[in-house]
C-alpha cells in the first residue's frame, strides 16, 4: 500500500465519527484517507471499549441511519451485537469492511504532529508514521480526533471544558466479566431496588441488553473500609451478546485531563486500580458474580470530553432542551445533556420530553476563520452543555457522516465547503434529517 502525498479528503482520527466521514466521502466518490494514530480503528468505541450506542430514536423512528446503521447491521451480521450493546473487536471487523467497501484509504500508526496553512486555508498535515515527518497535502479536512488536534496544531478556535470553571467531565476505564449468573444477578437487584438508581428499569428481557447501576451500600462500605476508592460511586454494568457477559461502565478518575499524556497515564494506573477493587466487591459480595471473571479492561482509559472547535455556530444545552430545529439540519439527536460530574462538581443527566429530538445545524461543523476545516464527532463546535449531549456514538457518527458528504460534494462541484447549496447536502444525509 502506498500513500499518496495529495487527497481530496483527509480525516483526521479514526473514532466513529472519522469512520463515518471517510467511508461517506469515498462513497460519494472523493478520494480520501483516514489517519489514525493507533494500529486499529474505533477510538471510544474500541480503545475504550465503550458500549452501548446510546438512545438515537424517538417514537419508532430512528433518528440516525446511514453509515452509522451499516455499522450496526454488520455487526449485527456478525453476532457481535445485540439489542444496542456491542463487542470492540465487532466495531473494528465491521469498520475495516465498510472502509474498504468504500474505497477509503486508511492510515494507522500514524499521528498528526501539524498543520500548514496559508491564511484560512488548510494546506497540508504532518503526518509522523515509520519514525518519519510526512507531508500529505488535502483539498478538505475533517478534524474527527476527539481532542480538536487540526483546530488546535493550525491555532483555529478551539475552547476546553467548562466555560466558568474549566472543568472536564471525569474519566472513566471500561472493563469486561465473563461467567456471570446474570439470572440471579437481577434476581437480587428486583429485590433490593432501592440500592439502584431511580431511573432503572426492572422488567429485565435476557434477550435484549440489561442495564443495572448502583450497589449504593456496597461501595459506600467499601469506600468506609478503605477497599474502594472514593472517586468510585456506583457500580453500572450493561450486558452484551454472550450470555454471561458484561462491560462496565463504573471507574471514576477525577481531577485529570484526557487530551494531556501526563494525565492519561496517572489515569491509566488509577483506573486500572478502581478497576481490580470493583472486581473483588462484585467477586466477594455481589450475588450473581461469585465464580466471574475479569475478561478484559480497555486499551486506554475513557475519554468523554476534552477540547471542542469553535464554529459558525456552537450548539447549546438550551438547544437541547427546547429540541431545537434548525433550518440547515445535518442530524438530529434525543440525548439529553450528561455531564459526569468532575470533583466538586454535581453530574447532570437530563432527559428530554418524551417524542422529542433535536437538530444539529450544519454551523457546527464548519470551523470557524477556516476555508476547508470541519469538524464532527466528540470535537463538533458546542458549549458544555451542548457537548455533553452530542458526544454520544450515534450522534458523533451523523455528524462525521454530514462532514463526509459536505467535503466529497465540495470536491465533486469543485467549490468551496461553503459554497455547496444546503438542499444538495440533505439530498445526500436521507436518513440522518
Ligand atoms: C466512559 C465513557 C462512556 C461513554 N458511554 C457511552 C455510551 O454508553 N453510549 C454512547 O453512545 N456513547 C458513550 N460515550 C461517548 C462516546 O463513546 C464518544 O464520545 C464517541 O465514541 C466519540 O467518537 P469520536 O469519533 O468523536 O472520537 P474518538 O472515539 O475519541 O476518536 C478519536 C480518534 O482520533 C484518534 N486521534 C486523536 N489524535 C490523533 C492524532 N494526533 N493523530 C491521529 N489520530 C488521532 C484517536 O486515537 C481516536 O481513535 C462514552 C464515552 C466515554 C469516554
């Protein structure tokens, strides 16, 4: 395989979103190449080994389709996914598939290290792969990267975290159990359900995927005796396809920053210790888990937020709320804002009014002072509040998918990004709007 020193689309970050774009832009007959710095594809989705997709329809319609369903019916094709849980080796199979259906070239242990502009526009990446600084130059590029690494090696606006305190949503490192006796796992939880969150729902179908969080006196003792971090505040699990199985969803590491690599290597150790302590509760105490094992952690501790661009626009939590519609919609979502509270700071999960959905304008991509500069996916131009809803794994793939067309249509009309008519877009985002 060889890389060619010019494309038309370059993606930058091979996380759902990137996914999305690239297999998109290449469909729609650009040229383009997805670089991603680890050796394998899916960034949270596999890195982190998060799952599952979160809420994406409203009233028996789906609200995300395209790219992001050809994801799920691979998968699905594959048995490595159930109701909407799923494995990372499943995401990885089904993304190398659509890829190369797609004609996307793909780069992987390859890292963005900078930008050359020449005033607004974008000219060319430095690409570091084989110990070597690579040139590669592009027409259009998508920033899908999770921390806004295009936005901020081309110094284009970038903002991070909360906008009166800074602060970033906590951390979080995934890990998986095998040999679990899920039926007598929930026979305790119907039983004792004011252990659990409020939320939960109790009419447990084993053939759908189980969503079970708390153990609130279990983990309060366990913090009192000194077994159990106190960053740790209940333990959720969800299960997946093999009986049996589940991923969890519980480490808390606080008071870091995911986008800086001092950080996310005290976070991996403190992750990886909550991580063993959990595991012994659930072993020792927890009905349902005595003869469990720990299956797997993930290859890099959770990231839910870290830097965003700025765009033409940045799409807010009031926009979620009030289910915002907007007249140059690229994706639609019904996740209310989650923010996973930082130290000092109180988690907010909101959820909106039953049948509602909101729209995610096209603004939001186009990064602002940029001629050729997009943005989707973790990184999308949103306040906090914003960001905290849109971040989820359905959304983030809509909105890499809308970069993908807007790019490949660009190309195709030979115009700018800018300059490509909203009803040509929507024409090609059935699905998703
Ligand atoms: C703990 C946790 C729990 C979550 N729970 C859920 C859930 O239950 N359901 C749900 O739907 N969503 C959930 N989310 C949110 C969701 O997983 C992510 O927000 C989403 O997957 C982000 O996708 P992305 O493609 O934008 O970014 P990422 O998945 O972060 O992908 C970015 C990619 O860019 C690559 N990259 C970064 N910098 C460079 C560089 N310089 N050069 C080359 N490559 C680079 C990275 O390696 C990575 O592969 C959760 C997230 C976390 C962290």
């Amino acid at each position: 395989m060889t890389i060619k020193n010019k494309y038309d689309v370059i993606v930058v970050g091979g996380g759902i979103a990137g996914i999305a774009a690239a297999i998109k832009a290449a469909r729609l007959g650009a040229s383009t190449l997805l670089v991603e710095q680890y050796a394998f594809v899916g960034g949270m989705s596999t890195a982190g080994m998060v799952s599952p997709f979160m809420k994406h329809s409203v009233g028996g319609v789906t609200l995300v389709r395209g790219v992001f369903e050809d994801i799920e019916m691979e998968m699905r094709r594959n048995k490595g996914m159930i109701d909407n849980g799923f494995y990372a080796s499943a995401f990885r199979n089904a993304s190398y598939t659509l890829l190369i259906q797609s004609n996307a070239e793909l780069l992987l242990n390859a890292t963005i290290t900078g930008v050359a502009r020449t005033g607004d526009r974008v000219d060319s990446i430095s690409v570091q792969y084989n110990a070597q600084n690579y040139l590669i130059e592009g027409n259009v590029f998508i920033d899908t990267s999770g921390d806004a690494q295009l936005a901020f090696l081309g110094d284009f606006p970038w903002t991070k975290g909360d906008e009166k305190t800074g602060l970033l949503q906590a951390l979080t490192l995934f890990f998986r159990m095998g040999n679990i006796d899920i039926q007598k796992a929930i026979e305790y939880v119907k039983r004792h359900k004011e252990e659990f969150f409020d939320w939960m729902e109790y009419d447990f179908d084993l053939s759908k995927i189980i969503s079970v969080a708390g153990y609130f006196s279990n983990v309060k003792k366990a913090i009192a005796e000194k077994r159990l971090s106190p960053e740790v505040e209940y333990i959720f699990f969800t299960t997946l396809p093999e009986s049996g199985e589940a991923s969890f969803n519980t480490s808390n590491v606080l008071g870091l920053d995911g986008s800086a690599s001092e950080d996310l290597t005290e976070a991996e150790f403190k992750g990886r210790k909550q991580v063993a302590e959990v595991v012994d509760i659930l072993q020792k105490e927890i009905p349902g888990f005595k003869d469990s094992i720990l299956l797997e952690t993930a290859v890099q501790v959770g990231v839910r937020e870290t830097r965003r661009t700025i765009g033409e626009y940045s799409v807010t939590g009031d926009d979620i709320r009030n289910a915002a519609k907007f007249d140059e919609a690229i994706a639609r979502g019904c996740y209310g804002v989650d923010i996973h509270g930082q130290k000092g700071e109180k988690s907010v999960m909101e959820d909106l009014a039953e049948g509602e959905y909101y729209e995610i304008p096209l603004g939001s991509l186009l990064v602002k002072d940029s001629e050729n500069l997009l943005a989707a996916g973790r990184c999308i131009s949103a306040t906090r509040e914003g960001h905290g809803a849109l971040r989820i794994m359905p959304t983030s793939a809509a909105t890499g998918e809308a970069c993908g067309a807007l790019a490949a249509l660009a190309i195709n009309k030979n115009k700018n990004i800018r300059q490509i008519h909203y009803s040509l877009l929507a024409k090609n985002l059935k699905g998703n709007i």
